[in-house]
C-alpha cells in the first residue's frame, strides 16, 4: 500500500488532501496531511499505509462477495506486488548488513 500513500503515480488522488514536502534530513520527501476536518482526516487515511491496506482489505472482501473474478485478479496484483515489497526490503537489510561487516573488517585490519 505504499504506493498509494507515497508513489508519484498516486500523487493525483492524494493532492486534494495532502501536500509532499522535503524530508528535514534530505532522505526524500514526506507526504503530510494538509487542512483540517475531513479534508484533514482523508489525508491522513491516505498518506498511511497501513491505514490504505486496511481499508483495501475491506474493499476486498467486499468484492469477493461482490465481484470475485475481478477481485481475485486484484488480489493476485497486490500480493506480487507485496512480495516485490518483501524481497525488497530483504535485499537493503542484506546490503547494509555486508556494508557494516566490510567497513568492520576494515577498521579492524
């Protein structure tokens, strides 16, 4: 659900409610909720991810009931996608882990 709340390509859908600015540390950009009321809580919704999976979730079981064909196709979609998350994030953790073992080693030697 990251790339609803932080993807380019859903900039569009989160740009009534929300604003993306400088990260303070230079490591991106944040996505902040702007406005107030339900303007506000929208933005905040959207620019969470674990609040878009919950309510992508609803949406799915709704539509396994509504539409199943369609729905599983989605399904299918987002969990390729999450594993594309999963192998991702497995692949930094594994970089930085030889990062910091080489740069022990040489300041070891």
């Amino acid at each position: 659900m990251r790339i609803v709340a932080y993807a380019l390509v859903a900039e569009p859908f989160r740009e009534p409610v929300t604003e993306t600015v400088p990260d303070e540390f230079g490591a991106g950009e944040n996505v902040i909720a702007e406005g107030t009321g339900a303007r506000k809580a929208t933005g905040e919704l959207v620019s969470c991810p674990t609040c878009v999976g919950t309510w992508v979730a609803a949406g799915l079981i709704y539509g396994m009931r509504l539409a199943p064909g369609s729905t599983r196709l989605f399904a299918a979609i987002l969990a390729v996608s999450g594993l594309a998350e999963l192998f991702d994030a497995v692949a930094k953790a594994l970089t930085r882990g030889g990062k910091a073992a080489r740069k022990e080693l040489a300041s070891g030697s």
